[in-house]
C-alpha cells in the first residue's frame, strides 16, 4: 500500500465568512472549528494517512485538537487569500507548499492536499486515485468553472520537489493570477515541464467528482466536495453518519 500524507490549511475568525464566498451558498458554519470536527472525522472514515499536518494562517480561532492525531503549524501571520493577498503567495499557496514539502521530507509516496471545507467520501478514495494515477506525478480535478479544481491535489514524491520548483518559479503573485490559473498554465506550457525535467503527460485527472461542480450524487462509491450547503450536508449525513457532523447540523448558523 502506498504512503500518504494529508494536509491543509486553515483560517478562522469570527465572521465565518471567506473571501469569495459571497458568490454562492455554502453554510457558513463550514469556517468554524465545528466543520474541522467534521472533516477530520471523514478524512479517518476514508482515507488510511501516515499523518495529517495543518498548516495555521495565524488564526484567531483555532481547531480543538484533543484526541486527534494531527500536526499543527501556525504561520507568524495570516498572508491572507489569493485575491487580496499583499505579498507573492496568499494563504492557499503556502500551505500547498508548505505541507507537499513536508510530505516530501518525511518520505512519503505521496502528499495528498484536502482544502480546509472539502470532504472525501467513500473508504479508499485517495488508494483509488493513486492507483489510478499509474505512473504519473501529479492528479487534481478537471472539472470546474474555471476548469482546474485545487481542493483536492495528490503529488508522487519525485515530482514534488520539481513540481514546486516550477510554480515557484512563475513570477505573478497570487494576487496578480489565481492559483487555478498558474496550474493551468504550468499544465499546458512546455517551458514550465522542460524545467522540471517531465512532460507535460505528468497529469491526469481525478477519476471522480466533484469539487465545486453540481448537482452531487451521494449514491457515488467515491467523491470529494466542497463549499457544501447546508440541504448538502443533511444528505451528506444519510450516509456518513458522523456524530460531529450531527453536532454541526445542530448548531446555531448565522445569518
């Protein structure tokens, strides 16, 4: 069975709101330590990792971590998101870098990023994408309104360190290109894969839906999603039955 290591990042403030969000209708008790609960509980129902890292913008308000097998990192300070960040990489991207290092470091045979409100569905999801990977470096979505979808991003361990190079090594911050964008780009480019020493045959897309695309199928035997509504959720948890997910939908959401 193949090694790996999950990771995300998180931000949390008071506000439950997120850059972005505006757009559509996602529950926003998806940014509280509540939805962690939840998310962390899916991750064990799914996927076997060797370790789960966090990567903290300096949050405000943090996860409760008791009981759970998890590395915190807090970064000295929130880099904000992609949008609206004031220096070369939001949020987003260095906890992407950050964690697929630190996967790389620990030798892992994959680093596997999961979004701070994606969950995974269906026990041995992340094995099915590995398997389904072959030989190649890198496997994230193909299907979304900008038609790249970063929620979730699974890395072979050789391809990590020059894969990393490469988007390091683009010059636009993330505020003047989106972070999709850049990997669309480095995808398609041959200047971006003739750096890294692969071709551009290194990708291949996840073989399930759906990050941010709809309507969802929960009867699917495998899926990953984020930006869940609150109807999603119920249906979510016919099948899940989590008890933190049960805590979730009992709690107060706000206006």
């Amino acid at each position: 069975m193949p090694s790996y290591i999950i990771h995300t990042g998180w931000w949390c403030d008071e506000t439950r709101k997120h850059v972005g969000t505006e757009y559509n209708q996602s529950d926003n008790r998806l940014r509280t330590p509540l939805f962690f609960d939840v998310w962390y509980d899916a991750i064990r129902k799914a996927s076997s990792p060797e370790k789960i890292l966090v990567v903290d913008s300096a949050s405000p308000v943090k996860p409760n971590l008791a009981g759970k097998n998890v590395e915190f990192v807090s970064m000295k300070r929130n880099f904000l998101h992609g949008m609206i960040c004031d220096s070369k990489y939001g949020g987003w991207t260095r906890a992407f870098l950050f964690g697929a290092y630190y996967a790389y470091m620990n030798d892992a045979d994959y680093s596997v990023f999961i979004e701070q409100d994606c969950m995974i569905v269906g026990e041995g999801i992340i094995e099915r994408a590995i398997s389904a990977m072959g030989k190649k470096g890198i496997s994230y979505g193909d299907k979304s309104p900008v038609r790249i979808e970063q929620s979730l991003v699974i890395m072979r361990n050789d391809f990590i360190p020059k894969f990393l190079a490469a988007y390091t090594g683009l010059p636009q911050s993330d505020r003047e290109v989106f972070t999709e964008v850049k990997f669309q780009r480095m995808q398609k480019w041959d200047r971006f894969w003739s750096y890294t020493g692969f071709k551009k045959d290194e990708y291949i897309p996840l073989p399930f839906g759906y990050g941010r695309m709809r309507p969802l199928e929960f009867s699917d035997s495998h899926f990953y999603a984020q930006q869940w509504t609150e109807q999603e959720l119920h249906e979510l948890q016919k099948r899940l039955k989590l008890s933190s997910l049960d805590v979730l939908l009992n709690s107060a959401s706000a206006a």
